[in-house]
C-alpha cells in the first residue's frame, strides 16, 4: 500500500478542476467479530483515482471515535475514472466498490476489517468448477479449475511464514504449462507450484475467495481421477467432448453452456464428502485435433457462475454485510482487489531491484487496462 500519510498533497490537484461538481463519501470503518461490528477508531483511509490518464491516491485522513470518515472532492480527467476508498489493517488492504454515484454513504462507503491469523483456521470449498477442453493440436487438453474458498469465522488468515501455503490445492503429476487464470484476483507471485502441489499464500479474509488456475494434460492422463480430498459444497464439471462420461456421487448432468460458440456439457454434485472421487473419461483422439480452447474463457464463465452457485454451500453462522455482498462482487471489484494486493506485495520489498520494479509496474498497468474495460462494461445500460 502507498503511505497514506504521503498522498495529501495529490488532494488539491485533483481539486483543481473547479469546473465539475463537488463529489462526496461518507463512511465508517469497522471491525467485524461474532458480536457484530465495532468501530475502529484513528484508523488511516485512503481515497484512490484510477484513471486511464494516471492512478494516485487523492487524499487520507484517520477515522473519528465512532471510526467515521468523509472526503469532499472534484472528478477531474479522464471522465471513466473511478474512485473509491482503502485502508490496511494488520498488513491486509481492504476498500470500498468503486463509487458509482456523487454521494457515497452507507454500505457502498463501509469498509469492514478483521484481525489477522497464522493459526490454523479451517477453509471450506463452497465450490468447485473443473473445465475439460477439447484437444489441441499438440493432443493435450487444457484444463481449468477454480475453487470458492469460503472463511467462515471472524479473521483473516494469512501465511506463517514464506514456505507455509494458507491453502493447498493438488494437480495430476502430469499436468504441464501450469498458469494462473490471467485477471484473477490471486496475485502469481502468491501461488507456488511445487510438483503436485499449488500451494496460495494470500490473506483470506472472511467471506468467499475465488482462485483459479489451468494446465494441460496429455492423452495419457484420461480417464481422468479426481478426489474431493476436502467437504465440498458444489462441484461442477464442464467438459467440451460431447462423448465423454463424467461419474462420481450424486453427480448429474444438467443443461449445457455455450461461451464463443463452444458448447460444454455440464454436470453437478453437492455436499461431497473428503473420500469421493470423480472420473471423468474422455474418447480417444487419431492423430492430433486442430480445435484449440481458449481456457481462459472457459474459466470467466465458471467464475460468473461461481456466486450463484456457493449459495447452495452450508454456512456455519449468518454472514456479514460485507461477507455476503463478496459472493456478489463484480468483477472490477476483484480486479481493485488485485491491485490492492500487488501493491501490498511490492511495499513489502524494502529494496525492489529494477526487474522486480519492472515486473511489478507492468502487471500493475496490465491490471489497471482490465479494470478500466470491466467497469466502462458495467456502466453501459442494460
């Protein structure tokens, strides 16, 4: 995160262009517990502009005794900026939806914290979403998974130390060209990969966390087995090949999906226990198929169905406003909290040499460029 204490100054630039109208956000931040929500007073806020034209912090200040805090300001440059509001609390950065109207009150300006752990803190799967692709030219199929992790308690967990994942997931040993889902909310440099093993080290805060990733795997690999290995709420299986078979317990075949012309027969099953096992068998290919799969379709397809679909998981005390409005997110709001992250990741390097500053700054542009789409997307109307 950028020093709040050092954006002040960005406050009368933005300020300068007396010619729009005034703009204002009013909101508390609070800190959630199995007891309700409790102010957290001093605590520094942040007001961001993001922007085509730049991106900077605006302006901070600290929260009153009730942990109330308030921003007057003007729109300035490019008219799709957004803005909205961040704070970090116990090393983790947590901020407002960008604001869509020129008064911001109530729950669009609540930012609600919690107190980090390193302690064991279980993580549920409120879903699971496995995409088999067609094969490519090479034979191999590209795969997608995402997983809706789900913290139901009152902290955010985070990882003990640089070899101590939060979260571990597992792949076939025989997967190849493993990258995360490009545009996610999960930083790369927060996943590790160690054989079969895909290790997440990022904070976890209450309420749902998507995370999503592909490989590829070969011929050979198929008929595919794939253990639960954790209770799971949804699990989901999109497979291209129109002969292919896909078992497991409680699993059935529902209506089909179609992104980009592809079509993806789809089946579910709810409430898996650790020890089931799904298989999914898939006709054997003469000669090397010509159709590629551009997976990463596959996998924004899954993740817009995920908020639908973790509604069905079994939750162990009511949720939050903020808990619950997370199973809603837009997709802008991950990507803010992409960036809040990287940022908080770089901060974290108190001596970046210039390939990490250059890695940094282009993912950081690359995000921004997404975020500006998704949210001139949103504003378009319906």
């Amino acid at each position: 995160m950028i020093d709040p204490r050092a954006s002040s100054h960005h406050a009368q630039q933005t300020q300068a262009d007396s010619t729009s109208p005034p703009r204002r956000v009013s909101g508390r931040v609070t800190k959630g517990s199995r007891e309700g929500q409790a102010p957290v007073p001093n605590q520094w806020v942040v007001l961001h502009r993001v922007g085509t034209d730049r991106a900077a912090p605006l302006d901070s200040m600290r929260t009153g005794a009730n942990g109330a805090y308030q921003f007057r300001y003007r729109p300035s440059g490019d008219s799709t900026a957004i803005y909205f509001v961040s704070t970090s609390y116990g090393g983790v950065a947590y901020f407002t939806p960008p604001f869509r109207s020129g008064v911001v009150t109530g729950d669009d300006a609540a930012l609600t914290v919690f107190d980090t752990t390193s302690a064991q803190v279980p993580l549920k799967i409120g879903g699971r979403h496995l995409v088999v692709g067609a094969p490519q030219a090479n034979g191999h199929r590209p795969i997608g998974e995402v997983y809706d992790l789900e913290n139901d308690t009152t902290v955010t967990l985070i990882s003990r130390d640089s070899t101590r994942p939060v979260w571990t997931a597992h792949i076939p040993a025989s997967a190849t060209a493993f990258q995360l889902n490009a545009g996610g909310e999960v930083a790369a440099s927060a996943v590790s990969r160690n054989g079969t093993s895909v290790g997440l080290f990022v904070p976890v805060s209450p309420g749902i966390r998507q995370f999503a990733f592909t490989y590829e795997l070969p011929a050979d690999a198929f008929p595919l087995t794939v253990p639960a290995e954790a209770p799971t709420g949804v699990f989901e299986v999109l497979v291209q090949e129109p002969a292919a078979h896909v078992q497991g317990p409680g699993m059935r075949e529902v209506s089909p999906v179609s992104t980009e012309g592809r079509t993806f027969r789809r089946f579910l099953a709810q409430d898996l226990a650790p020890s089931a096992v799904v298989r999914v068998d898939v006709p054997h290919v003469i000669g090397a198929g010509r159709e590629k799969v551009y997976i990463g379709v596959a996998t924004a397809l899954i993740a817009a169905m995920a908020a639908a679909l973790v509604l069905t998981a079994r939750r162990s005390f009511s949720r939050t406003r903020v808990t619950a409005a997370a199973s809603h997110e837009p997709k802008s709001e991950m990507l803010l909290r992409s960036i809040a992250a990287l940022d908080a990741e770089f901060e974290r390097n108190p001596s970046p040499d210039d390939a990490a500053r250059a890695d940094y700054e282009a993912r950081r542009s690359a995000l921004k460029a997404e975020l500006m789409q998704m949210v001139a997307a949103e504003r378009k109307p319906r």
